[in-house]
C-alpha cells in the first residue's frame, strides 16, 4: 500500500491539475487490491469472459486465463485503450493507454511482469500486477499532460523478453520519459516494513 501511494505521489505531482494528492490516494481500495491479489494469485476464484476460473499458473506458455483478466480489468475502469500485443507464439504484452491531453507523444509507463515460473506466485509478480492495476483504476479518472501507459510484461521470467519487444519496438515519434517498474512488492526481506526504490540513470 505504502509503494502504490508512492507511486501516486510521484505521477500527481509531476502531471496531474484539478485534484490534491490526498483525494487520489485516498481512491486506493485496500480491500479491492486484496481481492484482485487472491484473485490473480490463484487463492481464490474469479470470473473471466464469463466462465468461473481460477488462475493457478502463469507461466509464459499457459497464461491465457491470466492475460484475459488483466484485459477484462483495464478495460472496467473506461478510460484507458487496452491491447494485447502477441509478440511471439507464446508471449503476450497487455498494455493500456492514457492519453495525455497536451503532450500526447511525451509517455510514462509504469509497468511489471505478470508471469511465473510456477504455481501461485503471489509475491513474484502478482503484488506489482495488481498494484498497477489499482494505479490505473484510480489514475484513468482524471486527465493528465502527457500520455500514461499501464504495461503487464509477458516472459520477464525467461528473459525479459516482454519488455525487450516493447522496448524495441517503441515509436520513434514517441518520447519515454520515465518508467517506474514493479516487481516483489509483498517480498520483506529484512522484516523493516519499508519498500526499497531502485533506481537507474538512463
Ligand atoms: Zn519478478
């Protein structure tokens, strides 16, 4: 919770007009994030293209199930352009767009990787995917100047495959000026309850 409000803070303070910080990070839904965890995690069942499911693995070649919910989820919250690019047999990106309303071509992407290499795996990586998730629900409600993109990487786990294909193929006519990406958010190693930021020039 505390790094999602982090993460609000930081998008608010650099693009957002009309609304205070408080009022947005008081949108995020605890109780709802711990719905979409268990949900996405595989603890508890979902509904997916209208059939009851359960998301028990996600890893690169069976993850259907999973990609659909994350499609299903972005497009709940209205305002976002959500696709799915199948960049190879097995590997598929979920992407989700806001368009900025002065800088269109200016983008910040917040991103994580929705694969595992097992069943389950709430920590790595459905903590950052659902996270992103909440982000987007309650980002997609305002307007902003430059353009957001919510991005679910597919075979992070084998290779960073998703985001290299993203990243290779970003337009030219486009300008990335920064991307916050989350990974292990639930993981504490040292019991410290804080949530450790790492960071890179470009
Ligand atoms: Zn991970």
């Amino acid at each position: 919770m505390k790094t999602i409000k982090f993460i609000l803070f930081l998008f608010i303070s650099a693009n957002c007009f009309g609304q205070s910080i408080s009022e947005l990070i008081n949108k995020v839904d605890g109780s709802g994030l711990e719905v979409m965890l268990k949900e996405f995690s595989g603890e508890i069942s979902t509904v997916v293209n209208g059939s009851t499911v359960t998301i028990l693995n996600r890893q690169s070649h069976q993850n259907d199930i999973s990609k659909d919910y994350l499609v299903q989820k972005l497009e709940s919250f209205g305002n976002l352009s959500v696709t799915s690019d199948a960049y190879s047999t097995n590997g598929t990106n979920v992407i989700a767009t806001q368009t900025g309303s002065k800088n269109p071509n200016e983008v910040l992407v917040i991103c994580g990787h929705y694969d595992t290499v097992t069943n389950y795996c709430a920590d790595d990586n459905a903590t950052g995917t659902v996270a992103i998730l909440e982000v987007a629900c309650v980002l997609s409600q305002y307007c902003f100047d430059n353009t957001i993109q919510y991005i679910l990487f597919d075979e992070e786990e084998i290779g960073l495959l998703g985001s290299k294909h993203y990243v290779t193929n970003f337009s030219s006519s486009q300008n990335l000026i920064g991307a916050i990406n989350l990974d292990m958010m639930g993981y504490d190693k040292d019991q410290a309850d804080d949530a450790p930021i790492h960071v890179r020039d470009k």
